[in-house]
C-alpha cells in the first residue's frame, strides 16, 4: 500500500488530487488493471479513463490521511490502451463543479520494448514490405465500439462462412440474421445478441467441454495487433479467443462459452466454417487445452485460405492451468509437428514472453503458495545455489515433503498413470 501524505489543506477551489497505485511502469499488455485513488472537495461524480468507467471504493488509509477532505474515494477498474507505450495515460475526474484531466507518465518497461521489437522483426519477416506500426495503427481503427457490444457488427461476414457442425453443409441467413438454417439437417442455430451458438450436447460429450469458473482475459500482443492491421479488409479467426477486452470488427472471437465479446461459440475440433475463410487464423496458448489438438490444427488449416498467416503459441514448461482442462504441453518440434505438413514456417522459436524466467518464477511462487507458513518461510530463504545440488539430497527437507498435493500436480517434472485394459 502506498505512502499517504496528507499534502492538501481544506480548500473548496482546490481541484481533485489523483494518486495512481497501479501501473507504475507501462504495462506489457495494451489490456490492464488500474487502481489509484482521489481526493476532492466537492462532489466525485465519476473516475474513468477514455471509454472506461472505474469503480469507486473506499479508502480507508486516505481518508486518515486527508481527515479534512470531504470526498475520499478509491477507484480500480481494467484499461484498454493501444497508445500506453507512447502517451500518458489520462484519467478524467468529474466532480459536481468540473471535469478535470490528470496525466501519468509511466516508467519505462524494458521488457515490452525488447518484445515490441521481437515481434515486429516476426512480422517484417513475413511482410517485408509493410511497417507494422502503421499495421498497427491500423489495428486500432478497427476496435469496435463497447456501446455495440450487444449486437454483432460481423454478421454480415459469419453469414458467407458459417457451416453446419453436424453435417457440414453451408448455413443459410434468415429473419434478417436473427438465426441460421441447415439446408440439409434442417437445424436451426439462433443468433443471441451478436452471439451464435454451434456447440451441440453431441460436441460438448465427445470433447469433454465444460463451463469453467476460470477466465482466460488477455490483449493482443504486438504481432497479432499488427496482423489485425495488414487484414484490415480481410477476416481473423482468434480460435480460443478468451475474453480479450479489445474487439475488432475484422476478428471472429471463437471460445466454447460466451463471453461479452464472443461471435461464435464451438470447438477447435470442428470448426463450423467453409474450407479457406479466413486470411489469417490465431491459437494462443489454446492448444494445450483441447483434447485432440492434431485435430484441432488440422481444422486451423482447413479453414485457412490458401497463402494465408497462421499464429500460434502453446506453452512447453508451464504448470497446469486449466480453463477447464489442461491436457498437453509441446516442446518447439511439437508443435511444429502439428501443422508442418501444410504450413510453411517462417519463423519459431521462444518469444521473449516464454523465457524459461517465467517458467522459474511461476513455479517457485505456485510452490510457495502450496506450503504451510513455516515451511513457505523456509522455503522462500534458499538461495539459487541451494537448489543447484542433487534434488535427492533435498527430498526429505519440509518444504518439499510438505508441500500440497494439488500444487504438486500443477508444477509436476513428471506424471503417471498405471493402467489396465478392459
């Protein structure tokens, strides 16, 4: 919790004071929490920043600090902002007597830059004839409007692409694409909102899909911002989309349960589009998840068109996170080895973002979290070196014996089954 530091005397002219918690450095995400809080002598109306309104909360270590300001309040809320890394960030305060702006220049992140730039070598590899900054100003002028985020802007596109999950015929538009028909099976498929739901019972039995509690929320990285852009005319598929808080009206948001920004509800396996629809397709740490993913890269490819952009990721060394299942992490050669035969391979290889310092860091804290508080103790006092030496000379030390049985099978070197044939 930050240092308060009652600096403001009573003063009914006095604009509001604005201290921002989080983030203190840019963040790697164009997607991100914010948290801060405000202080004022006339009424706060409202804290938000662009599009987004934050929620106000109490502040419990700045009213004691400020005992003679009358309006005290905390505000924590997500941010979307494409241009964090080149602009302050802004936060607008509206009280009952004025609307001011407070700017923060964020410190610098190392690790974005040295990303940024990795990724924007990745596209010129690809397209060395476009600038990816201008792509991915491009990209930015393609975000929907959250105000239609209840109705779909990209029917008009899923009408000339959806197909039929159960016996792959084309869907027809009808009531002004309020629903989709089957011409052959006769199945109707409604459109809710900007929503259309293919996943049958059939689907979520013979892939095991399950609602989960968990939500997958993450921005599109430098890459795929810049992807977004070069397509701008074309169409994306995002398979796995997650709950990415930016929406482009160029990206179909494929996941297996609706979210806010949802288009198309199905799974990996069997996608409910014609052969060669899409200019570029995106599987982010996706694959990892779904039960059959040589089937499911192969459905990647199908829908593909010819000379199409493939972009994908899926983790090597991560422990189990599971939205709802994991099944299968893949070293570089595997996942090579799941659309190789088809796709010419450009670039591979470990982004900046999957340093095995990641790998060590959430390890070592989901271990730390597994551990009674003596043991954590212990455990959190060894150096690098301590762990250097044989692991069997530390299998009888507390903070290994004791560690919870459900951590351990998140961060596993190895797991078993021992079985028989029925």
């Amino acid at each position: 919790m930050p240092q308060v530091r009652k600096n403001i005397q009573q003063n009914k002219s006095l604009p509001p004071t604005v201290h921002l918690d989080i983030p203190t450095r840019i963040p790697r995400s164009t997607v991100f929490d914010v948290a801060g809080w405000v202080v004022s002598n006339t009424e706060i109306l409202s804290v938000d920043s662009g599009t987004a309104s934050f929620a106000l909360s109490r502040r419990e270590d700045v009213e004691a600090a400020y005992p003679d300001i009358d309006f005290v309040h905390g505000f924590t809320g997500r941010l979307s902002c494409p241009n964090v890394d080149r602009q302050p960030m802004t936060i607008t305060v509206k009280t009952i007597n004025e609307t001011s702006e407070h700017e923060f220049n964020l410190a610098s992140n190392p690790m974005l830059s040295i990303s940024k730039k990795e990724k924007f070598a990745r596209f010129q590899s690809a397209f060395p004839s476009s600038d990816p900054q201008e792509c991915l100003e491009y990209s930015v002028s393609l975000e929907i409007e959250p105000a239609l985020i209840e109705v779909s802007p990209k029917l008009d596109q899923l009408a000339k692409i959806l197909s039929c999950p159960t016996c792959h015929t084309p869907l027809q538009s009808r009531d002004a694409s309020k629903s989709f028909e089957c011409g052959k099976c006769a199945r109707i498929y409604a459109v809710d909102g900007r929503c259309i739901d293919l996943l049958s019972d059939k689907l979520k039995q013979k892939y095991g899909v399950k609602k989960s509690e968990a939500i997958a929320s993450r921005a599109q990285d430098p890459l795929a911002l810049a992807l977004i852009g070069y397509y701008r005319d074309g169409l994306i598929l995002d398979c796995g989309s997650g709950f990415p808080m930016q929406d482009y009206s160029n990206v179909i948001n494929l996941e297996i349960e609706e979210y806010a920004n949802t288009d198309v509800i199905s799974v990996g396996e069997a996608l409910p589009f014609l052969s060669d629809s899409f200019d570029a397709v995106f599987s982010f740490s996706v694959l990892e998840h779904v039960k059959n993913p040589f089937k499911s890269a192969n459905e990647l490819v199908r829908v593909l068109k010819p000379g199409g952009t493939m972009y994908l990721s899926a983790p090597f060394l991560q422990p189990v996170h599971a939205y709802p299942h994991h099944y299968f992490n893949m070293t570089g050669q595997g996942l090579r080895s799941l659309v190789e035969k088809s796709i010419e391979i450009i670039s591979s290889g470990v982004p900046v973002s999957g340093h095995p310092l990641f790998t060590l860091s959430w390890i070592l804290k989901r271990w730390a979290q597994g551990l009674p508080r003596e043991s954590r103790e212990e455990f959190e006092n060894q150096s690098i070196k301590d762990f250097l030496c044989s692991p069997d000379l530390l299998i009888n030390e507390p903070y290994v014996k004791e560690i919870d049985p459900r951590v351990l099978d998140d961060i596993a070197c190895t797991t078993m089954i021992l079985g028989r044939k029925v």
